[in-house]
C-alpha cells in the first residue's frame, strides 16, 4: 500500500467501549467505537478524513479550505474546526435555505470563523455547483487559494482516514478477546464505510462490516461504493481484487425515506441509548443506525450472541437543529417541573 501522507489531528485510538446495558437488553455483544471522541470543533468522524485532506491542501499551498453539506453539516463543522487550528480561512457551501436562525453546527462554524453560504429562499434557489463556482470565484479575487474538499470528505484520500480506522478498532477488538463480529457504520456519503471494507479486507481482518443508509441514493449505493472502492483503491495501491456490488453489505432499509427527517423511532432509539448507557447519539446519522441495529438483532439478521461492534461518527450538535429541537421539546417537557 503506497504511503499516503497525513497530518496528525486526532488523538488515537479513539475508545472502544462494552455497553452492558444495551448487551443485556439485545442479547448480543454490544461494542461502541467512540469516534465522537476525536477532538477539535466537538469531535467526529470527518476529522479522520481531514488528516489526510489538510496535508494534500497543505502541500498544493492552499490558504483556505471551502467544503459542501447539508445546512447543518458535521462535516463542515469539522473542516471549519481544522481550518482555524491550521491557520487558514474557510467556507461551507449549501444549497438550502436558510433555517431562520443561528444554531446547532452553523452556529459552531460561525464561531470558529468560517463563512457559511446558503440559498436566501426556496423561491430563487441557486444549484450547489454554481453557488461553489461563485464562491470560490470571490475568494480567489481576494487572494486566497482555495482548496476544495467534496461532501463529507468522501473522495480517495479521505476514505484513507477509515482504512486506518480499519486496522485500529481491528488491534482493539482482538486485544479485548474478540475473534469476530460485525463492524455497524452509518452510510452517508461514502468515505467511511468504503475506508472500512477497503482496510479489513487489506488486513484479513476477521470482521464483517455491515452499513445502513440514512438517506436515499442515487445512484444505487452499492454501484456508488463500488466506484469510490476502485478510486481508493487506485490512489492507495491497495493489493485487492475488484470486489463485486454484492460485496458491499448495505442495508437501505431503514433511512425513513429523506436525509435528517425528523422520525419519532429514531428519537426513541435516542433516549433508550442516553437512559441505559448516557451516551448522546444524533437524529441524522447514529440514531437512525442505531435503532437499524436494534431492529436487526429483532429479527435475527444479526445473530443472538455475536459481537456487534457499533461507529459512534458524532454528529451530536444536529439534536440542536431547529427541526430536530422543536421535536425533542414537544417529547420532554413533561419531564420539566417548575416549582
């Protein structure tokens, strides 16, 4: 495998945790990889990624980093984080809408100084490659290089930081006495889960790995993995046959039809995990992955007994999203008393 260089962001290992409560309550082996635990601009699993994009802007001389999302994306939050550590400038670039108020991830962007560009309204709504091309177009006329990160840092040498991630929870888990198990990811855009599959399989590990959409793809998410494997594995020089798209365990059943939709299920798989084990988990990504696991051991597509072993990728600050929030005070508030 070619030696990718990378900057060192993220104090590793990260944790790799027994929940005996949920163990207990699932009949399984439950494992938490607490990749919410990586460090700067609240912690994530993009800052894997970041290692590795930071060092190829760095060496291409970029003074600033732009990156694409979702209005409240963690992955913007994270590149705006390694942006004010290292010293450059930085822009988050979405196509929707103004929410109507600063909160969640776009205030934290703020607050670390990054720009954050969004659509004034649905009615004039400008498509994402013309909003990045104008944007990038103004901060190159202010003399800024600017170095471009796709979403969710999910290209070939982002996915490098999951292939490392791979080896590492692989070290864990046999030190803790596991023999095997399935590593549970959530399915966003990409970079993660082919990191995965990329590094267990370079190592032989003997761990399967399992990913569970949280949004609908286009197109199909196994023929998506599929050309983002052959781009890492290309630009690693990984010693692998092309896998086939049955080779890529994804589950899609379980996104509810929509990205960061509020799903009453998923909040309750929210604070069964808080209420068992106080371990927060998002409504966008872990929340839905979580409660996809649960429902997988239901109905036996993860065996009684086996080891699971569970990607926390962060992503808390989304709870504090408007769409999210009104939903979560609307459940709890009985649980407020006012004397």
């Amino acid at each position: 495998m070619n030696t990718i260089p990378k900057i060192d962001i993220v104090p590793s290992p990260t944790p790799l945790e027994y929940l005996a409560g949920v163990s207990e309550d699932l009949g399984v082996h439950f494992y938490i990889k607490r990749e919410d635990m990586t460090g700067l601009g609240v912690g994530g699993n993009k800052l894997r990624k970041l290692q590795y994009l930071l060092a190829d802007a760095k060496a291409q001389g970029a003074t600033m980093l732009l990156t694409v999302g979702g209005a409240q994306t963690n992955h913007g939050r994270l590149t705006a984080a390694v942006a004010a550590k290292y010293g450059m400038k930085c822009a988050i670039v979405s196509e929707d809408v103004y929410p109507g108020e600063i909160s969640s991830n776009i205030l934290l962007d703020r607050i670390m100084g990054a720009d954050v560009v969004l659509n004034h309204s649905a009615e004039d709504k400008k498509p994402l490659e013309e909003m990045v091309q104008l944007t990038i177009e103004r901060y190159e006329a202010a003399g800024e290089k600017v170095y471009y990160i796709p979403m969710g840092g999910s290209n070939a040498i982002g996915a490098m930081g999951y292939v490392d991630v791979a080896k590492e929870t692989t070290d864990q888990a046999l030190a803790m006495g596991l023999e095997s198990g399935t590593f549970v990811t959530t399915v966003g855009s990409l970079g993660t889960y082919t990191g995965l599959f990329a590094g267990l399989r370079e190592i032989g590990a003997p761990f399967a790995l399992k990913g569970v959409t949280i949004a609908p793809f286009d197109p199909p998410v196994r023929e998506a993995a599929a050309g983002l494997f052959r781009s890492l594995k290309d630009f690693a020089g990984l010693s692998q046959e092309d896998p086939s798209e049955e080779d890529f365990d994804i589950e899609t059943d379980y996104d509810f039809g929509a990205y960061n939709n509020p799903v009453g299920d998923v909040r309750k798989a929210i604070y069964y995990m808080g209420r068992r084990e106080g371990i927060i988990l998002d409504p966008c990504y872990t929340g839905k992955t979580f409660l996809a696991i649960c429902k997988m051991v239901h109905d036996e597509v993860i065996a009684p007994g086996s080891n699971v072993i569970f990607f926390h990728t962060g992503g808390v600050p989304g709870i504090h999203g408007p769409v999210h929030r009104k939903e979560f005070e609307r459940e709890l508030r009985s649980g407020i008393t006012l004397l």
